[in-house]
C-alpha cells in the first residue's frame, strides 16, 4: 500500500493555537493537539535546547572524558496527578517509577537511578502516602532501579489534589546506540507489545465512570527488561516509544512527523481486549486513543521482523505482541488506518482531553 493508493483525507479541526488563549485549560494536559501546541510555542520558546527540540521522551547526554568508556548518559523527568491515587491494577507511586523507566528506556539505556519529588496537600492521610511510597519502592525493586534522592513539599489544603510527584531518570547507554523518534526508515515494520486502552479504562472505571463493574486492571509496569531482550534479538532496532497520553495513534502520529515518514495500520493486527473494546464502546472513546503504561512500540527493519517478535512474545509482558503496520516511505508524517471493513482513514493526534488527569 502506497500513500498514492490510499485516498486524500483531511483531519479533524486543531483547536485554537496557544496564542489566541487567555489561560490554560483542561486539554493541555491530553497528550493531543494542545499539548503539542502547548509544548512548542510555549515551553520551547524559552526551554530551546537541542535535546528538547528533538521532540523524544528522554535525552541522550555526552559524558565527559572521564565517564565510563562508550557510554552515554540518558535521563528524562516526568509529572504524576492521576485521579483516584489508586486504581486496579496500580496507584500513582507505581506509575511515577515505571512511567520514568520506560520514558528513558525508550532510547535503548539501562535505567540505573530516579529522583522524586512529593507535592502533599495538607490533610492527606498518612497512610495513604505511606502507601504509595510502599508501592514506589516495590516498583523500584521490580524494575531493578534505585531512587537516590527524594523532596517534598506540602500545600494548603485545597491548592493541590492530595498528592502530585515528579520523578527523574538517569541511565546509560551504548554512545553508538541511535534509537529515537526520527530513525523510522521505509520497509521498517510496526510492532505492539500488546493490548491497548486497558489503563484508561481502569482509571475510568476507579473514578465511576464506567457505571459498572469490570475486571479490567492497569496494564502499568516496568518494561526496561522486556526492552533489554527485545534489543539483544534486535539490535538494529530504529524507534521505541511507549503509548501514554494520547494513546497508540497519537503516538504514532508523532513518530511519523519526527520521521517525516507515512505509517500504515492494520486495525485487525491491533490487540484489544474484549472488555476494553466493550467499555470504550459504552463511553463513545476510542481504544486506539486511549492512555497505556505498560506497553511499547517498536519499529524495526523488515529483516529483524521475527527476531524482534519472538523476544516480545517470550517476555510475559509481551505475550500478546504483533506487528500491526509499515512505513510507507517519506512524506509529511501521516498514520493511515486500513480498517475491519476494508476502508483506508487517516488517523490524527488526540485533539482534546479524552480523560484528564490519567496519568
């Protein structure tokens, strides 16, 4: 499938640019089209570093002359205020650890170090921090990373929702190791480490949104290890990216445009859990824009296709893994979606707030 076959489609209306806004609002936090407006004519107007600017979830450092020979420092810092604090399947001290493991194992490293900062709200329970620290630390210890420095901070009761943590990575990783979002090539393949959507289902459902009961649980874990295999099998690996805010299609989207490549989907490749396809159903969302915390996206050349494959579903977090598309070729940076019926759509960035405060 060509980007000539497919037919010429437009995507959604993008929301108002930053510069005609008075405030913030709620859908600067989606992961979507604001958040993208948010982040490049706000943030990197005055934060315009190279690495920032590269537009990736960690930031390779060169080490100084006496680092380690062949190494390259990695690190990437992150936010927490997902509501309710724990949901089934985690809490917000897992997700703090394993959303920062993953962001700085997507370019290859091997996660050594965190930081984390605590932002309380006067009146907290104590034991309801002590148990996210608990969970932080059992995080820690399952994904084999030390949490060497730590702050925290307490406000008054009604300026932050209970508890807010920041966290920061640092890792290291082989100076001859360029796994980023602009390596997608053409013929390279597309694979998913497993079912979509089932984190923000189980956020919905904690918060009462769903209106009924289900057994869906947070898919939120540490994948450095899952990533460690899959580029001992696959080392010639070109993008890892993980499909928080936003979901799958917005995240592909994004690699497309870094890229500057066309991607092409196979929705019937795309793993969904049934009860996650039923709820998002009932709510009117979109699975392929739904939050995740414990899956990976992996875009590898076509002769590395099996290798990589067999090294996800061999790791019990990637039991489930399938290649679910290709890159086309160079282009603007367009996701086209081939559907169950047949019909080509392009898929754009998420352009609202879908469910806020997810991750």
């Amino acid at each position: 499938m060509s980007p000539e076959e497919l037919p010429s489609m437009q995507g959604p209306v993008c929301p108002l640019p930053i510069s005609q806004r008075d405030t913030v609002v709620i859908g600067h936090g989606s992961g979507g089209v604001l958040t993208h407006q948010l982040i490049r004519d706000l943030f990197q107007k005055h934060l315009n570093s190279p690495r920032l600017r590269a537009g990736n979830d960690a930031a390779a450092i060169e080490l100084p002359a006496s680092a380690p020979e062949g190494l390259r420092l990695v690190t990437s810092t992150d936010a927490h205020i997902v509501t309710p604090l724990s949901f089934p399947g985690g809490d917000i001290g897992r997700l703090a650890v394993c959303g920062t493991v993953n962001d700085v194992s997507m370019l290859g490293a091997e996660v050594r170090y965190l930081t984390a900062t605590f932002i309380l709200e006067e009146g907290l329970p104590l034991d309801e921090l002590e148990a996210v620290v608990a969970s932080m630390a059992d995080a820690a210890a399952e994904a084999k990373v030390e949490i060497v420095a730590a702050d925290t901070k307490v406000t008054e009761k009604g300026q932050c929702d209970k508890l807010f943590i920041s966290t920061t990575g640092i890792g290291f990783a082989p100076a001859s190791r360029r796994i980023a979002g602009d390596q997608a090539a053409e013929g390279d393949l597309v694979l998913l480490s497993g079912p979509v959507g089932n984190h923000g289902v189980a956020v919905a459902e904690a918060r009462g949104n769903l209106g009924i009961r289900t057994a869906i649980r947070s898919d939120v874990a540490p994948l450095n290890g899952m990533i460690a295999a899959l580029l001992q099998a696959a080392p010639g690996t070109h993008v890892l990216r993980d499909p928080t805010r936003g979901g799958l299609a917005t995240t592909l989207v994004e690699i497309a445009r870094q890229s500057g490549v066309d991607i092409a989907l196979e929705e019937e490749s795309i793993p969904v859990d049934p009860p996650v396809r039923k709820a998002c159903e009932l709510l009117g969302l979109d699975p392929l824009y739904m939050a995740n915390e414990g899956k990976l996206i992996a875009i590898v050349p076509a002769h590395e296709e099996q290798a990589a494959l067999s090294a996800l579903n061999a790791h019990p977090l990637g039991k489930q893994a399938a290649v679910i598309g290709r890159v086309l070729g160079k282009s603007a940076g367009r996701l086209w979606l081939r559907t169950s019926l047949g019909t080509t759509r392009v898929l754009d960035m998420l352009a609202g707030a879908m469910l806020p405060r997810i991750c």
